[in-house]
C-alpha cells in the first residue's frame, strides 16, 4: 500500500455524481489499472442546538388588573429572552486530502471496496449502507400569532375612544369583558335570549365569545409567547483549548461569533488522548504490513459546551486527527479459498469489524 497521487482524477470520477453520504463499490480492473483509491477522514462535530425564545408584551392597562380583573400576575414591561434547553453533538467523517491511498490489485483477483461519495473508506469485500448524518438546517416552530397590545380595540365603541382618562377606558374595557363572560355562561347553561340552532353554532358562538375574553383581558394582564428554534453547527476538533462557537443574544438569540451583543457559548477541546498502535504479546509496537490496507487507529480528546458558566454538552469523542495509522495485510482481501472482509468507522476510520467473506 502507498499514497498516490497520480490517480487522484480517478477517484474524482468514480464519485461524481454521488447523491450524498451514500455508498458505491469499486472493483479493479484494466480501466483502473487494478488499483483501488480510498480517503481517511478526519473528524468533524456536528452541533445542534435547540433553544426556547420567549416574548413578553405587557397590556396597556396592567396598573388596573388587580383592580379590575382580580390579579397582580402581569407583564409589566415588554421583554424578550432566550434560553438554551439542550445541545445534540454528532460525529461524522470528512474526507482527509492528505491520507489518500491505493489498494493495488493484481489481474483476476476479485476483492472490491465499499466507499463513500467523497471516496473516503468504508468496508472491503463487504458492501455496506450509506450512514447520512441528518444535518439539520435552522428551524424554527411556528410562532403564536403575534400580539401588538392593541387588539381589544375592535371590542371598544365610541365613549371608550372619546375617553381620556386612561382609569376610566380600563373600567369600561371591565365591564366589556364582564358582559362578555356572562354571555358565555348564559350559553353554556342554555338560559341564554338567543340561544343558537344548533351544535355548531353554538360552538362558534362560544369560540368567539372566548377570543373577545381572551384579547380583552391581555390588555389588563399581557401576553407570552414562545417559540423553538434550532440551529446546527459544524466545528473540527484540533488542538486543545478553548474556542467561541456562537452567541447568544437576549434581542436576536443566535448570532455569529464576532458579533458582541451576544453572551458567549464557549467550545472547549480538553485532555487530548493520542492513539496508540496494536502491541504484540510481548508488548512490542506492531509494524506496518507491507503494501498494508492503512485504517486508522484514533484518539480521543473531552469536548464540552458551556453557556454563562454553565454547562450544556460534555462527552469524549473518539477523533481520527488524534490518531496514528496501522494497517491490514492485502493478503487478507485477496486470498482465493477464505478472503476476508473489512468494515471502518465512517467518522473515525477505525477498524471496526473484520471476518471471513461467507
């Protein structure tokens, strides 16, 4: 086994037109000139972050809500705020330029591998399903209808708009909101003048009496709204330390790196673990096979997420730039009675299964 670098325009064409994260074999032949190239990856993190806004409106009349409607429990300023409720990190595999290899096959022998659209190795003589990583774009849940405090207006009649008394426009929106809480339990209880025909009339009768409740007791008690929204980062480990991933803003939530009207979510790479190559039963260092099939043999490093000193993610994640590369005898793949099979890691390139082809 050695690197190529002469036939890198094939691999180029052996994957063009791939759909994404899906799986092609390739076999050697005349066209190839019997040799197989592959990719190792190196490890990348995909981070998806899920995080609650919440809107606050306050009512134009919430000094009289105790007064009026009977509770101190009211937005008394516009706000908005943001809070992170969790993080999903996952590792996936990002073909390496520098780690290209070829597997070079002599006429008539049969063994093929299994690679990605982006050439990087994922089994010998064993064909295998491709592992897409789901990478979500941002998404957003539907927000509630927005609010601007003025929608009991369209509840009011002319006194209450001639009004200047802000007191007496609270004591009149009251007693609207009174007549209209009466009119729904005079429904409810069929004692209402006007009772309606039938089941669904009533329904939206009633549907429509608890908007006008709802709209008018929002202008004493406020309204607040929340919404999901997620956002997905990418991020390669390298050396450790500490690195600003996003921001968090109370007025835009999200917001890049660089920009300061965000609170910081750090990304912190510590305790970086090297790989190690296999040892023998005397505890010596294995060497290379000749002409071997190189994998990789990853490290691993501890990799956290915090936000305003606290917390969100922490794991240890095995990552292929933290390893050291070994390899399997071609003997294995080629041999005529028993070939054997190969199936790697597609974020780490680790070995990760080996038997005989049945």
């Amino acid at each position: 086994m050695r690197r190529l670098s002469a036939l890198l325009a094939l691999l180029a064409l052996c994957t063009a037109g791939a759909q994404a994260q899906q799986t092609k074999l390739l076999t050697a032949d005349k066209h190839n000139e019997y040799g197989l190239v592959y990719t190792l990856p190196v490890t990348a993190l995909q981070i998806e972050v899920t995080a609650t806004r919440t809107l606050r409106k306050a009512g134009p009349y919430y000094q009289y809500a105790k007064r009026f409607v009977g509770t101190e429990n009211v937005v008394k300023a516009d706000a908005e705020e943001w809070t992170i409720q969790s993080v999903k990190v996952s590792p996936y595999g990002v073909a390496d330029a520098e780690n290209r290899y070829l597997m070079q096959l002599k006429p008539g022998q049969t063994s093929y591998i299994c690679v990605d659209d982006n050439g990087m190795l994922r089994a010998i003589n064993k064909e295998i399903a491709g592992t897409p990583l789901t990478r979500s774009s941002s998404e957003t849940s539907p927000l509630l209808k927005a609010f601007s405090g003025k929608e009991y207006l369209q509840y009011v009649d002319e006194d209450f708009l001639a009004s200047q008394s802000s007191a007496k426009q609270a004591q009149m929106l009251a007693e609207s909101l009174m007549e209209v809480r009466d009119a729904k339990i005079s429904l409810t209880r069929g004692t209402a003048e006007s009772m309606p025909t039938d089941g669904k009339q009533l329904e939206l009768m009633l549907k429509s009496l608890a908007d006008q409740e709802a709209t008018m007791t929002a202008a004493f008690v406020g309204t607040e709204q929340s919404e999901t929204v997620t956002r997905t980062f990418t991020f390669t480990p390298g050396k450790a330390g500490k690195t600003v991933l996003f921001r968090m803003s109370d007025f835009c939530g999200f917001v890049d790196s660089d920009d300061y009207s965000g609170e910081p979510v750090y990304l912190t790479v510590a305790d970086v673990r090297q790989g190690e190559l296999p040892k023998d039963d005397k505890g010596k260092e294995k060497e290379l096979p000749k002409d071997a099939v190189v994998y990789r043999v990853p490290g691993a490093a501890s990799i956290s997420l915090s936000h305003a000193g606290k917390t969100l993610w922490s794991g240890d994640v095995e990552c292929a730039q933290y390893g050291v590369l070994f390899g399997l005898s071609p003997t294995l793949f080629t041999a005529k009675k028993e070939p054997s099979y190969a199936v790697f890691n597609a974020a780490t390139g680790a070995l990760e299964e080996i038997g005989t082809v049945q």
